[in-house]
C-alpha cells in the first residue's frame, strides 16, 4: 500500500473531516487553489502532503484508517 494519498482519497479525507477546501488550505497553510488542484489531480499529491492530512485526521478525529472512497 503506497503512503501516498490519491487524489479521490484526499477528497475523502478532507470530506470526513467535514472541511471545505478553504478551510483546509488554511489548516495547512496553503491556498485553496493548491486543494482544488490536488484533488482535481493537476498538482501532485506529494508524501508530505499525504502526511500532513492523515495528521490532520488523527488529531481531529483520532483515526488511523482513511475513510471509503
């Protein structure tokens, strides 16, 4: 299983956490166009990126498993 997130898993994730786009890009520091392209698959889902948002759902919601896509 790659660490990597896809693009339809981050989506999910961001989803689970009942986020917008918005918000998300600034719990991480980011635009909200950086979102929009990771998730339309136009910019890279990196690790670190992956990382960064399953430890947002850890420490929001203290799960260690992505939700169904």
């Amino acid at each position: 299983m790659s660490m990597k997130l896809t693009k339809e898993e981050y989506r999910a994730v961001r989803k689970h956490l009942n986020y917008t786009q918005s918000h998300l890009a600034e719990v991480l520091g980011l635009t909200r166009e950086t979102i929009y392209r990771r998730e339309g698959g136009k910019e890279p889902i990196t690790l670190e990126a992956s990382r960064a948002l399953r430890y947002e759902l850890v420490a929001q919601r203290g799960e260690f498993t992505l939700p169904k896509v």
